[in-house]
C-alpha cells in the first residue's frame, strides 16, 4: 500500500518561497512564454531552463476525461530555481481528487512529491540544436503516490527556424513500474515517453501556439499510447504567463480520452539570493 505519510516539509519549503515570490524583486524584460515547461500547455518542453537565481512558479491544474466513468482533478504546484548557469533544480506537489463516476467515492489525496533538475548543454548553434538533459526522481509519500519510487532521464533537444521551433523529448523511467503501482499513482513516471513539438511565436501579442504527437508507456507490461495535442501560452505580464491545452487520445488503450490543463506561471526573484554587485 502507498505510503500515507503527510507531505509537510515539502509544503514548508513551496510556502516559504511562494511567500518570497510576492516580496521578492520582479525579473525585468521576460520572455518567458516562450519557455515551455513540462505539462505547460503541453508534455513537450524546450531545452532551456530558467535564468540564473531567478524562481519560477507554476499555479497548474489539469482534469482528465477517462473513457469510462472516471474523472481526475489534478493540482501540481511546482517551483523551479536557477541555481547555475544553465542549470535549474524543482519540485512538484501533486494533489489530485478521483472521482469514480455516480454513486463512487471521490478519493483525494497527495500523489507523492517529485524533485527534478535540468542541465543545458549547449545554445543553438549553425548546426546544433539546443541539448538538454532532465532527471526526475518520484518518491511514494501519500496516499496517491505509487509502491515504490521511480526516477527518470529525459533528453531534449530544440531547433528554431524564425519564430517557428521544433522540440524533441525522449524519456526512459527508472525503477519498479509494476502495473497496480502505476494504476494507483497519479502523476506517475512512464515506463518511457517519446513526443514531437512545434511551436510559433507571435512576438507583438506575446503568444505561442503549440501542436504536439506524442507516445507513451505506462508501464513495461502495458501497450504504447498515442495522443495529439494543442496549447497556448500568454505573457500577461512581464512577470506573468498564462497557459491552456488540451490533449486527445487517438489510442483505445488506458489513458485519458480527453485532458485539459490551465496554469499560471510567476518568475521572480529573491534580493537576498542574488549575488553581490563587485565592487
């Protein structure tokens, strides 16, 4: 059975920074809508992590439309730091209700809290594209987490032509992947995802437009899963980006027949974390 310890250090940490992301100073001159983050407005990223000591909050809910009777609610906060040159650490908090349809119980709980980092190898070059490589690592802590913890190692790869960029992530998961562990979890690692991206941008409004195929396995046993899927991202501020996708299932295997997802996302930082201005 998951684990049903209560996530609250994890909490104190996202509090406390969260605090810090009203009081802290605003990032001037952001692009950040064009920064795609996992899930935000869809499961393809960009190789690019967040600005050196800069913090990004992400405000994120997703609702999943099974074939059958069920739905899912999800609300993931996550946080992201710059903590070096191209080089950004997270953590994610799932929290999600399951509602079994008329008559079933709805089921809330914790899905077990997820810390990831992204390392940038290089920028676009003539001949390269950006190159970057992403490590999860999911632990079973909450009633909604899976039986064991899982880990993961995604390369990702992005090209631009213009205001048009094309993004490539290729995932492996890491550890026990058994099939009533997965079904249990929410937020759960796959056993390995592959997706294709393309996206453009509108530089006057502030907008990206996305489209995406993608593939995946829920675990070793299970059979691959197709789905396509389109979102948006809208700087609203220099500080502030809004978010919104929806995905399909072209597969009649497990999965979600439709999902959505809505988010906010906040870059800031915190006077206290920048480095001293030399003398």
């Amino acid at each position: 059975m998951p684990s049903r310890l209560a996530p609250r250090p994890c909490l104190a940490v996202l509090a406390t920074v969260a605090i810090g992301a009203f009081t802290g100073g605003p990032l001037a001159a952001q692009i950040d809508y064009r920064n795609l983050d996992e899930g935000r407005p869809v499961e393809t990223e960009d190789a690019y992590p967040v600005e050196r000591h800069a913090f990004e909050l992400v405000i994120p809910y997703e609702y999943e439309n099974e074939r059958g009777p069920a739905r899912t609610h999800l609300v993931a906060p996550e946080l992201a730091y710059g903590v070096a040159d191209n080089t950004m650490l997270g953590l994610v908090l799932p929290f999600a209700a399951l509602d079994g349809g008329v008559g079933a119980e709805t089921e809330w709980g914790f899905g077990g809290p997820r810390l990831f980092a992204l390392y940038n190898f290089n920028t676009e070059g003539p001949a390269l594209p950006a190159v970057a490589l992403r490590a999860d690592a999911s632990l079973p802590i909450g009633n909604l987490a899976g039986n064991e913890a899982r880990g993961a190692l995604t390369g990702i790869a992005t090209r631009s032509w213009g205001r048009t960029r094309t993004h490539l992530n290729a995932a492996v998961g890491i550890g026990a992947d058994e099939e009533g562990a997965a079904s249990e979890a929410v937020h759960a690692i796959p056993a390995w995802r592959a997706s294709l991206g393309v996206d453009r941008t509108f530089l006057r409004q502030s907008l990206l437009l996305i489209t995406e195929l993608s593939l995946r396995e829920a675990t070793g046993d299970a059979d691959a899963d197709i789905s396509v899927a389109a979102g948006a991202r809208l700087q609203l501020t220099p500080t502030l980006v809004i978010a919104a996708g929806i995905e399909r299932r072209l597969t009649s295997r497990a999965g979600a027949d439709i999902a959505l997802s809505f988010g906010l996302t906040h870059a800031f930082a915190i006077a206290g974390l920048m480095p001293a201005p030399a003398r």
